[in-house]
C-alpha cells in the first residue's frame, strides 16, 4: 500500500509546484475548445478588424471613478518644460490641483547653465513648492575619462539644488555609441565613477533599462503589443539593431549589485510589471533598488489580486510616477489603485487589449505609493503639502 500513497503525494507534489509556476500565460485556448460541431465555421459578415471590433459592454457592476487622488500625491516621472514659463506653470497648476497632484518631479534633468535656469523660473514662480529638478547626464559620446567629468558635473549640479539624477534615457545602455564605436553598455566601467558619486552625495538615480519585452520580440499576431508596434516604427527593437531584452536588463542589473550604496529608481517598473515575482525577486536581492508606475499600469490593472498582493509585500519599494503628462489619464491610475471596480477601459488600445481591475489598496499602502516613499527616497522634496 505504501507504493501507491507515495506515488499519490508526488503526484499531488507535482500539481502543486505546477500551479505555483511562474511560466508566461502564452498562447490561450483561442476561443474554441477541441473539435466542437460547427468548429471550422467561417463568418458570415466581413471580419472587422481589430481596431474597428469595440463591443459596448452589458455588464452591470457598481463603478467608482476617481477623479481626485486620496491622498496627496509626488509624480516621480514626470516630463515638464525647462526653465518652465510663469505662464505654462499656471496653467499646469490648474491642471494638477483637481487630481490632488502636489509635486512634480521634473525628470526630463537638466545640468549646468540649463539646471540653474530650471530652477530659477521654478523659485520666482507662485509655485515653488511644485515641482522639483533632478540632474541630467548627456550619454550620447562616452570616452576615456567621461565618468570622472559627469561625477564632477554631477556633484555641482546637486549643489545647484538637483534632487536626484535622471531620468537615465533609455538610450544609454540600447542605443548609444561611445567614441570608440562600440555599443555603451549601461554597466561599462566608465560609468562607476557617476554611480558612485550619487550614493556619496544621497540622491537616488532614476533609470529607465530596456522596453516592455514586446517590442524585441517578432511582430506576429502572437505579439501583445502588435498595433502599437505597427503605428510607431521607432519603437521597434529587431536583433538586427538593438541588443536582446535580457541582454540589458543583465546589464541593468550589475549596476545595481555593483552599487549597494547608491539607491536606484528603476522606471517603468523595470519592465518586469508582467512578471511581478521576477520583480520581487529583484527587489527581494537588492535593497538599493526600487520602483516606479509609470506607464504600465495596463499590467497592474490586468492582475489586481497579484499587483494587490506585490504592493502590500513590496509597499516600501514603489513610488509613483506617470510620465507622460495628460491630465485626464490620472484618473485611470487612482481608480485601479484605489477601487475593486471591475471590468473598466484602460486608455489607450494600443497598448492594452484588455480591461482593468481595481487593486482595492489600503490607505497605509496608497499613502506610501503616492507621496511616503517619494519624500524618503528624494530628500529634498518640498514637504509643506504632506501631512505625515
Ligand atoms: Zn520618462
């Protein structure tokens, strides 16, 4: 008898560690299960195409928009004019009041003479306290001796009042070359010594590595992201003429390992918003590192019960950042981190082919996301606005 109870406990075993698996979903069943009568039908009417096939839905469930943010909030990533006019500072006040929006980080950086007129327009406007400047290095011409030129540029940016470095383009690590015509990997050597200053001098560095793992994949109707990829050609990344998805996340990664002191702001969630267990891992390793929403919340939203479980697990980790500046696009993130709505539009069909779902988070973890962590990580930040 035994034989046959241990065989049953592996089995059972094996289930388990099944269902426990952290596989991509991949193909899904495509909508027709085996051989069923009629399998094989065509349509009778012209099949629309993707863009044209928009079903009004009948589901009727309670829905809880969000117009206004809960708690105050610091957008980490955002993209603002510099030096900013007294006029389109106005205007984009207005624009953040209604969302509870207080700070901006402004991390198209700037350094030098450019820093220092960012900051002035900032500090003579009627706005002080609402936007702040990170610090910028120009990585399109590495040579011998860069590192020790931006770690000393940096160093005077920061006494300019930087409050942090970035947002690192995405180009530096993918695209750039350095003087010598060879690709800049993000972990090349040179660059320690700018790593290095920014933990000496306690500000973080805001990084943006790689592309959601779509864009390096074959654009086939398998692809999640195929329409966007066929709308915008400069987003596509063929192993013809960019290096590998995980190619630049390994090199993203030695960075960070090589780094223990200076604390890094992964953007866009690293790009492992798909793969939430890869990205605990992550963060689980190294200590330095955090993250940041800006624009996949179409992963989150997709997920609820898994992001909702990540936020609690990691609610020290994530800050909040949007990027691009639209603000009738706000409203999606503080519904999906703020409601159990089920079933809503995302806002762009490009880049979702799906629904969203509420993440139902607790207010401890919402005041963490949108304004805690941001404080703790960017010390500078003006705090008049926050009441905790
Ligand atoms: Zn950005």
């Amino acid at each position: 008898m035994k034989t046959p109870v241990l065989f049953l406990l592996a089995v059972l075993v094996a289930v388990g560690s099944l269902a426990d698996a952290q596989a991509p979903q991949g193909t899904q069943s495509q909508g027709a299960l085996g051989d069923r009568p009629g399998a094989g039908r065509e349509p009778e009417f012209p099949v629309p195409s993707i863009r044209d096939y928009k079903p009004r839905s009948t589901l009727v469930v309670p829905q809880h928009p969000v117009p206004r943010a809960k708690f105050p909030v610091i957008d980490i990533h955002s993209h603002q004019p510099s030096p900013i006019s007294a006029e389109q500072f106005e205007t984009l006040v207005r624009s953040m009041d209604p969302l509870n929006l207080r700070v901006l980080v402004n991390a198209s950086g700037e350094s030098g003479e450019g820093l220092r007129q960012a900051i002035a327009a900032i500090q003579r406007s009627r706005h002080r306290d609402r936007m702040v400047m990170f610090a910028d290095i120009d990585f399109s011409r590495v040579g011998p001796g860069f590192g020790r030129r931006a770690a000393r540029q940096l160093e005077a940016d920061v006494k300019a009042g930087a409050l942090g470095l970035g947002e690192i383009s995405k180009e530096a690590g993918m695209t750039y070359k350095k003087t010598d015509g060879t690709r800049l990997r993000i972990d090349d050597p040179e660059l320690d010594p700018i790593w290095e200053a920014a933990g000496r001098l306690a500000i973080p560095v805001f990084i943006h590595t790689a592309e959601p793992q779509e864009f390096f994949a074959p654009i086939d109707y398998a692809n999640e992201r195929w329409l966007e990829l066929a709308l915008y050609p400069g987003r596509r990344r063929p192993p013809s003429g960019f290096p590998r998805f995980e190619e630049l996340i390994a090199e993203r990664n030695n960075v960070f390992r090589r780094h223990p002191k200076t604390t890094f702001i992964a953007a866009h969630f690293g790009y492992h918003a798909n793969d939430l267990a890869r990205m605990g891992r992550l963060l689980d390793e190294l200590p330095n590192v955090y993250t940041e929403s800006g624009a996949i919340l179409a992963e989150l939203g997709r997920q609820p019960r898994a992001a909702h479980d990540f936020f609690l697990k990691y609610q020290d980790r994530v800050i909040f950042g949007k990027d691009s500046y639209q603000p009738d696009e706000f409203p999606y993130f503080w519904r999906t981190f703020e409601t159990s709505d089920e079933y809503f539009d995302y806002y762009r069909d490009y880049h979702a082919f799906w629904k969203l779902y509420g993440m139902g988070l607790p207010d401890q973890v919402l005041r963490k996301l949108y304004y805690q962590n941001a404080s703790k990580v960017v010390p500078g930040l003006p705090r008049a606005a926050f009441t905790d």
